[in-house]
C-alpha cells in the first residue's frame, strides 16, 4: 500500500475518533439510536486529509449535547426534571457554602474568640466539619441526583433523609450563635437548605409519583 493511501486511512481514523470522543457527550440512549448515522454524515461531509473535526462542527456537537441534556428524559415529568436540576444547583450551593467558610474563616476566628468561649469551641468544630464533609455532600447531591433521575424510587427517599440532616445543621448552626459568628455561612447553608425543600416538594407531587410508581394495569 502506498504512503499518501496509508495517511489517507490514518487521517479518516484519526478524525473518527475525533468525532466519536464529541458524540460521547450526547445521552447514551441517542447515541444507541443515532450515533453510527451520525458519524457517517459527519465523515462524508468532512474535506480530504481532515484529521480533526473543525472548530464549527465542535461547537454545534457540543451545543447539540448541552441541549439533549437539558431535555427531559423520557416519560420523565417536568417535576422530576427540576428537582434533578434543583440537586445539581445543590451540589454548587455546597460548593459556594464551602468557600465562604473559607473566605471567611478569619473573620469568624476573630468574632468567635470576643464572645462565648463555651460556644466558640462547638461553632468551630461545627465549621470545621463543614469545611472537611463539603466533597462528600456534593457528591451525594450528585449521586442522588442520578438516582433521582432514573427513577429510583429509593432515591426519593434517600434525599428526603438527606434534607432532614440538612435542616439539622442549620438548627444546630443556630443553636450555635452561627447568626452572630458567621452570618455569611449562615446564609449559604440557607440557600442549600431552601432549594434541598423545593427539590423535596417536587419529587413528591403527584406527578412525579406516576413517574416512580406506575399504576397497575387493570384487570379484565
């Protein structure tokens, strides 16, 4: 075989992967359906010698799979999908809580060690343990989030737990004179808080419960 047939082969190979690594981003049920279709257009189409798909075709395979995503999935109710996109909003909330612990953390030093030191000590401890759990929280915002989105019944329940610890550590932040001490952290665990209780409202509609539990056929 000659030279310019063998880097013929090995451009059209190195631009199917191209095009294969973007069309990874699209749901796994589309790609199933289409991806092999797709593909074959998309290397008709391209220019001989082409190695790599062009700046223009990226960006609209890539818009394409931003906007499949933020589809419903299939028979899913819009319930389930805001509350999934409520969950993921959570997961950056527990980020944003997470850095203004950080951010403020000399601030809160500073105000703790002028008032009760018998509440110092837990406030601390408590910002701490924030600060330590923060990657784990997230990555349960995120996992149930998943679950939620699949319809895992479970998962529904899972998260309902989830709020309820939530609600915990900002009563206990409260108890803690977190108001006074660290007001900023106060309000980011707020936020986390108020959009884990929309997300719990909307798994839990009736909607949403078809969507978990179908109804049973009837019996003739």
């Amino acid at each position: 075989m000659s030279e310019p047939v063998l880097n013929g082969v090995n451009d059209s190979a190195s631009l199917e992967r191209g095009y294969r690594r973007l069309l990874a981003y699209y749901p796994r049920a589309f790609r199933q359906e289409n991806e092999e279709e797709i593909l074959a257009v998309l290397m008709a189409c391209a220019p001989d010698g082409q190695v790599r798909p062009s700046f223009e075709a990226t960006v609209d395979l890539l818009k394409g799979a931003v906007r499949m995503r933020l589809r419903p999935r299939a028979g899913q109710p819009r319930t389930v999908f805001a509350a999934v996109r409520l969950m993921w909003l959570g997961a950056l909330a527990e980020l944003g809580a997470v850095i203004t612990i950080i951010v403020t953390a000399g601030t809160v030093q500073s105000a703790i060690a002028h008032g009760d030191p018998a509440v110092a000590s837990a406030a601390m401890t408590h910002l701490r343990a924030d600060e330590i759990g923060a990657p784990l929280i997230m990555g349960v915002w995120l996992f149930l989030a998943w679950a939620i989105g699949r319809g895992r019944d479970a998962g529904r329940f899972a998260f309902t737990s989830f709020f309820l610890l939530i609600t915990m550590s900002v009563i206990l932040s409260l108890s803690q004179g977190g108001s006074a001490y660290a007001p900023a952290d106060l309000i980011a665990g707020a936020v986390e808080w108020g959009v884990a209780l929309a997300a719990v409202v909307l798994i839990f509609v009736p909607a949403s419960n078809r969507y978990y539990r179908p109804a049973e056929p009837a019996l003739v």
